[in-house]
C-alpha cells in the first residue's frame, strides 16, 4: 500500500514538474528590468506588401545597458499557413517587470490585454483569419491594397469604442487583465518560436540608437515599417502621420484616415498653405514701382535733349543782325531822289 501511495506521489511531482516546464517555455519572461516601459507610441501602420503576410505589432524591447527601445511594427511571414501570432508584452510581477516574448500558434493566446491596435485589441485578434490556407484580411483595421490583394472582408464589430489606452505593460498601475478560457487553451497549445526574420528585425533595432527612449523619449522616429529590411512608412503622433500618409495610394488611403495618426498625414494641405509663402516674393517684388522710378532716364534725356536744341537758338542769332532794317535805310533813298 505505502509502495502504491509513493508513485502516486511521485506521478503527481511529475507531471506539476512538466507542465510547469512548459508553462515557462510558452509564457515564460525571457528578460526583466526594474521600471516600467514607455507607453505605446501612436502610429501609422503600414500597407500589406505581400498576400500571406501577418501584421506584428511594434513593442518595446530593453537592454539591460541603455534601457527600453523600441521595435517597429512590421508584416512578416508565418512559419507556416494556418499559424497566427501572439503578441510579446510586458507584465510586473514580484516587484519587476518581465517580457513575455510573442509566439505561433494555431490561436491568438494571452497578451496582456494590451491594445496594440490594427486588430490586437487586448484579447485575440480581428485583423483577419485563415481560410483553406489562405489568409483573409479584414480591412476594417488593416491596412491592405485591396487592388491588388483580394482576399479581403470588412467586420466593424472589432471595433470597440473605448477609452484608448496607451499603457504598454501588465499588472499594477498598467493594464488589469487576466487570461480567459479561451487564451488559457491557447496557451496550452504547441507554439512556434519566433522566425529568424523576427529575431533578425528586434537586433537591427537594437543596434539604432534612435530607437531608443532615452534618445527619442519615447516618440521613435522610426515607428512601423512594411516589411523586414523595408522602408519606414510611420512615426510618433501626427507628425509621424505626414509620414506615413506620403506613401499612401487612394485605396489605402481610408485605412489610414481610420487611424488618428493618419489624420495629421495632409501634406497637400501643408503644401497649399505654403501657397501664399510663395505669392509673398511676389508681393515683395513689388519694386516694379523702382522700374518706374527708373523714369528718371526721362528726365535726364529731357534735359539734355531739349536744351542742346534749344538752348543756342541759333533762329534769333540769325535774326539778330536784323537785315532787313538796314535794307528799308529810307534815308538813302530820299537823298538820291
């Protein structure tokens, strides 16, 4: 009997052993630092460069050295189809703040209830979902070329209208949420480390100096890219929005309006009032008055031209001698006759 009850035992450590093994593999912190990170930065996101591609939201990275920086948001590719990706997030616990790293699965797990936006609204995901190994995309918070990628739907219900909150971490004094039944079993699930084109884009970022937030105080000037190794196309706030905006395209063009950051991406109108900068040289070169006062050029011809004319009167020189008098002498005649 006492054999029989030690197994049990022993069956019992094992398996707590194990599934806390795994519990740490799958939302383990993989780094913790001793104060909070920045808040989430407001940004454009975006267009789709690629059919397939899944939307990673931007989060903050720390090195143990210089502190938080921040990664941008970017499409990447799944390992493979049918896989969805769970945010990385941060979470205070035990008086730090550790960093759950982001995974693959066949299921949106917990993230931290943090809204990263553009489907991550703080549990699962609305962005989009798998569909015979293809995935469709709801443009209703992402945005895609709809001319170009077809596999599109629009579901507003994601959309919920709260009080955005910009907080970046979970626990005290962040974000109060805990996993529900459905984000319990996805993380459970088999998951998928991150892909080395993943990894590859958290190292280019912490290698950039500007990315980090005792240099950008927590507004990057680099906020969201399209791709790995691709071009900005985001930034902090509305300024970033101009940005963004100037690589949109008319179709893109609503998705991005439905971001705030958008709202500030109105360079034709920025370009239109420097309008009037421009009509002001005009107004300046108003010295077209100094070519009429130029007509000075008249007065000094007028000067010169008429007085050399005029000023020998040579007629009244010629009259001068007055010949005729001395013709009409009637003395001469009067004495001869």
């Amino acid at each position: 009997m006492k054999t029989i009850t030690k197994i049990c035992i022993f069956l019992c450590v094992s398996s707590f052993a194990v599934s806390k093994t795994y519990a740490q593999i799958s939302v383990g912190v993989d780094i913790s630092a001793n104060i909070a990170p920045p808040a989430l930065p407001v940004y454009v996101q975006p267009e789709c460069p690629s059919d397939g591609y899944l939307w990673q939201p931007g989060y903050w990275a720390y090195d143990p050295t210089d502190g938080y920086y921040w990664v941008p948001g970017v499409w990447v590719a799944p390992p493979n189809p049918g896989l969805l990706w769970t945010p990385s997030y941060w979470g205070f616990a035990a008086g730090v703040y550790g960093f759950h790293m982001g995974y693959w699965g066949p299921h949106v797990g917990f993230y931290g209830g943090i809204n990263y936006g553009f489907g991550y609204g703080g549990s699962g995901f609305g962005g989009g979902r798998w569909d015979g190994g293809r995935f469709r995309y709801n443009t209703a918070v992402v945005n895609v070329n709809r001319t170009v990628i077809h596999n599109t739907y629009i579901d507003r219900t994601v959309i919920h209208n709260t009080t955005i909150n910009h907080t970046s971490f979970n626990g005290p004094g962040g974000v109060s949420a805990r996993p529900n039944a459905a984000e319990q079993a996805a993380m459970r699930e088999h998951h998928v480390a991150p892909t080395a084109e993943q990894r590859s884009h958290q190292q280019v970022a912490s290698k950039d100096k500007s990315q980090f937030a005792n240099v950008n105080h927590g507004r990057p000037a680099k906020a969201a890219v399209n791709k790995v190794g691709g071009r900005a196309v985001g930034a902090q706030g509305r300024a970033a929005a101009a940005s963004g905006r100037a690589h949109t395209t008319a179709n893109r063009a609503p998705a991005a309006r439905a971001n705030r950051p958008a709202a500030s991406a109105r360079p034709a109108n920025t370009a239109r009032a420097a309008r009037p900068a421009a009509r002001a040289p005009r107004a300046a070169a108003a010295p077209r008055p100094a070519r009429q006062a130029a007509a000075p050029r008249a007065t000094q011809r007028a000067p010169q031209a008429r007085p050399q004319q005029h000023a020998p009167q040579a007629r009244p020189q010629q009259r001068a001698p007055q010949a005729r008098p001395q013709q009409h002498a009637p003395a001469e005649h009067e004495k001869h006759r």
